[in-house]
C-alpha cells in the first residue's frame, strides 16, 4: 500500500465498541461488513479510538496497558468455529467466555494453533509478561489497585515472582491466550481492509491510568513512589469544553528518567501500535512541549501549572521506528507559537475541528477559509457533541454565522459541516459516523470532565439507508477524495 497521507482522503471516525456487536465481539463480521462499507462510500481510512482493556468508567482513555487490547471486542463466533466455545457459553459474561475457550484450547488444539499461541507470547513476551501478571494479580485481590496488594508483588520482588510464574502457569497463559485471541482478529482484519485500500488509523493517549502495569511495572518512568502515590497529576486548564479545566487524574512522566533511557518505553509503544495501526494521532500533543502539572488532592485542573517537557528529543527518537507511517498531533486546546513549532519542525499534520470555527473571528483557524493542506479535518470528534446536537444547541447569533459561513439553510445539517470537511485542502477529511447517520445528541460518544454515561453509543445498520453509500462516494469523487 503506498503512504497513508500520499493524497486527498476521507475516512469515518467509529470506535469498535460502537458497531453492532460492540463488547460482546466487534472484530468479525461486523467489522468486515463496516469496511465494506467504507469502499462502497469512497473512504479509506478507519479512525478507531484507542484499543486497549478499559475499566469500569468504559472510557479508552484510561490506559490499563499501552500494549494490550480490549478482549471485550474478540469475535465469539470465530471462537465457537473454530470449536472453542459451545453456542450457548458464547452468551456468557467477556471473563468467564474467554476461560472457557482456553479451556478448551488447552484440551483440544492442533500442533499448528498451539505453536502459533507459544510464537506469539514469546515474540511479544516484553510486554504480554508483566501484563498477564498485572492481570492475574488484580483478578485475584478483586480489582484492588496494585499499590494495595501484597508487599512483595507490590514492589516486584524476584522471589515473589518467580513462585508466581511457577504456581499460576494456566492463570498466565489464560490471559495470554485473550491477547493472542485479540491480535489475530486484528490482524486479520487488518489484512482484510489492507485489501481493500483502507488504511487503519489509531489513537495513542498520550497518558496511562494510575492503576495500570506501565506504573506496576515500569514505575521509574513515572512520578509515582514505592507506596504508589502521586505528588502530582495530569489535566489540562480551562479550555473549549470546560470553565474549570479538566482534571484527569493521570501520573505524569519523569522525563529526565525517560530521556536518559533513550525513550526506549516510548519507542516499544509506538513500535508495538504500528503493528496494528497505518497511522497514529498523538492525543495531546501539545504536552510535549509543556504539560499542566496539578498538585495532588487539589479540587480543579485551575491549580496547575506549565512544566516544560522534552518533546523535540522524544520526536526526533521516534523518527526511525515509524518509517512509512503517519503521525498525526492532537493539537487542539491551548496551543502557543512554541508548541506549533514542536508540531511543524517534526513535519506532523495538525487537526482542524469545524464546529469550533464560528466565533466570529476571521483569524479562527478552524474557519473554512483559513484551513491548510498538511492538515487532517473533522466535523467533530468524540470529545464533541454530534454535529446536529452541537447546532442545535448554537445561540441565534451563531447559528447566523454558521448558515452565512456555509451558504446552508436550518434544515440543512448536518450536510452543509460535511461538505465543507469534503471541499476543505486539508489532506484528509474525517467524518464521525453519527454526523454520516444524522443523528442527534443521543449519539454523543463522550462528555469531556463527565464520569458517566460516556463511550456507550452504538449503531444499528437498520439507520444506514440505502443510498447513504452513493451520497458519500458523489461527495469523495467531487472533492478529489474517493
């Protein structure tokens, strides 16, 4: 395939989870058909959110592991053809149904399948290693954070460790065994777009959750103690979405101990996406430059400051790992000369979010008239309203600007925003899939500084009409896209 940002594309923003399907198996059928779909329209770029296992809060954000993949999304009815799970246990809970198919794996397969499954954990044994210890451990002490576990694991004594390895072999391999599961659908899903000319693109956040094996296991590059403490956490000020900032609780990095490594955990992580992904957003990109540093315990993101961080040094490593991929930079918010410069020194693609274009200002970045090549465009993203939710919540005098702007009538969204992402020079277009399906603010993905009720919206394909298809491969033919 010939590099991802080589001309004008359009490509659809959808998470996994919101298929039909979603977390009770995403990546079969379901998948397929959704590709399929996408070459009909004219696209070729799926954006996903990031992929990884998720907590209670559901949100892809709150990285438990920067390598490992959500099993929730495994396909059930490949595991029940290929005789690993009965129709029945294919229903069950995504913990129990996954034990099951080992089980079963463990009794019953071939020579070939049993040296795939050993290939992959010795391959991919740096990480799926401390993970499945990571695992195995919070499942037994019932989800407890690792700072509260036993001593001796808590700081990863050999000892401790080691009787570990010997004592809970089926434990590990079983949650090994869901990762295996996971990247073989990837992968072939992959392969199946791949065919088709579609190119996957990711997410990387830019942070991982406080209670995660990156942490655990790799505590020096984080400024977290022996008790598990934190002195100070991740956020961001007041922004687009909220008076007082966001406080998001994260560890922050200790990039002296980054940068002395030689970014090596940076560098396996970004590797270790490039097998899934054609390209990659860096979430956050602008703390790179600097990050806002919130003391612990304080009450809002209002209390932090601007540390300085070593982007151009971190950027300049990754050069050689990425070859052919793409980087795209987040570079929404708070974004100063110094960290636009960080962006375009390293030649990134920055993005361009049309509902945040009509504030009245002829210099507004976002307007239409201002958008550049090097760019990737967007109606919205998952951190935004849908595109019919966000205008018709807009105040009149907005709304005026908006149908000025885009030559467009009331009863004309959300077309006109997409037309205009269609006709931008931006080098890719991204639509979310609610403004491609018209819907409303029901179908809002996240609520940014919210803690419930986000990533649950799902489609049905009954909402995708017939000639949904046709209108998007008309509009990526007239734009220069298809």
């Amino acid at each position: 395939m010939s590099m991802p940002l080589d001309r004008r594309r359009a490509g659809v923003l959808l998470h996994p989870t919101s298929l039909p399907g979603g977390e009770t198996g995403a990546l079969g059928e379901e998948a397929r058909r959704f590709v399929d779909f996408l070459v009909a329209g004219g696209f070729s770029v799926w954006q996903t959110l990031p992929l990884g296992p998720v907590d209670y809060s559901l949100s892809p954000y709150q990285v438990k592991c920067v390598h490992a993949g959500n099993p929730a999304l495994i396909d059930r009815a490949e595991l029940v053809a290929r005789g690993w799970l009965t129709a029945a246990e294919r229903a069950l809970p995504t913990g129990e149904c996954l034990q099951r198919a080992y089980a079963s794996f463990r009794d019953t397969a071939g020579p070939a399948e049993r040296t795939a499954f050993d290939g992959f954990i010795q391959q991919q044994r740096h990480w799926l290693l401390p993970y499945s210890l990571f695992e195995h451990h919070r499942r037994r002490c019932g989800g407890q954070p690792w700072w509260e576990w036993p001593a001796p694991i808590r700081q990863r004594e050999p000892a401790a460790l080691t009787a570990v390895l010997a004592s809970a072999r089926s434990s590990l391999r079983a949650i090994a065994f869901e990762q295996y599961l996971f990247d073989h659908q990837w992968q072939q899903l992959r392969a199946y777009a791949a065919a088709r000319g579609v190119r996957l693109f990711g997410d990387l956040p830019f942070y991982v959750d406080h209670d995660s094996v990156e942490t655990w296991w790799h505590r020096r590059f984080f400024r977290v103690n022996a008790a598990g403490e934190l002195a100070a956490v991740a956020g961001v000020p007041p922004d687009y979405f909220n008076a007082d900032g966001q406080l998001w609780g994260n560890p922050l990095y200790d990039w002296a101990a980054l940068e002395a490594d030689g970014f090596r955990w940076w560098l396996d992580r970004v590797r270790g996406q490039l097998r899934h992904f054609d390209l990659l957003r860096i979430d956050h990109f602008r703390a790179l430059e600097s990050y806002w540093e919130i003391p612990a315990g304080a009450a809002t993101a209002r209390d932090g400051r601007w540390q300085p961080a070593p982007g151009a040094a971190l950027l300049a490593a990754l050069g050689p790992t990425l070859g052919e991929a793409a980087l795209v930079a987040e570079d929404l918010g708070t974004i100063t000369p110094a960290v636009r410069a960080l962006r375009e020194s390293a030649g990134l693609p920055g993005m361009l979010v049309l509902q945040f274009a009509f504030d009245g200002s002829a210099q507004n970045p976002y307007l239409p008239a201002n958008h550049v090549e090097h760019a990737v465009v967007y109606t919205g993203t998952h951190d935004n309203d849908t595109t019919l939710g966000w205008y018709t919540a807009l105040d009149a005098g907005t709304r005026s600007r908006v149908d000025a702007c885009l030559a467009s009538t009331p009863g004309d969204m959300p077309g006109a925003l997409l037309r205009a992402a269609y006709a931008s020079p931006a080098v890719l277009a991204m639509l979310p899939m609610q403004d491609l399906l018209g819907l409303g603010s029901e179908a809002r993905m996240n609520v940014p500084g919210t803690p419930d009720g986000n990533w649950t919206w799902r489609f049905d394909w009954a909402q995708v009409d017939a000639g949904l298809a046709d209108r998007c491969r008309r509009l990526a033919v007239m734009s220069g896209r298809a």
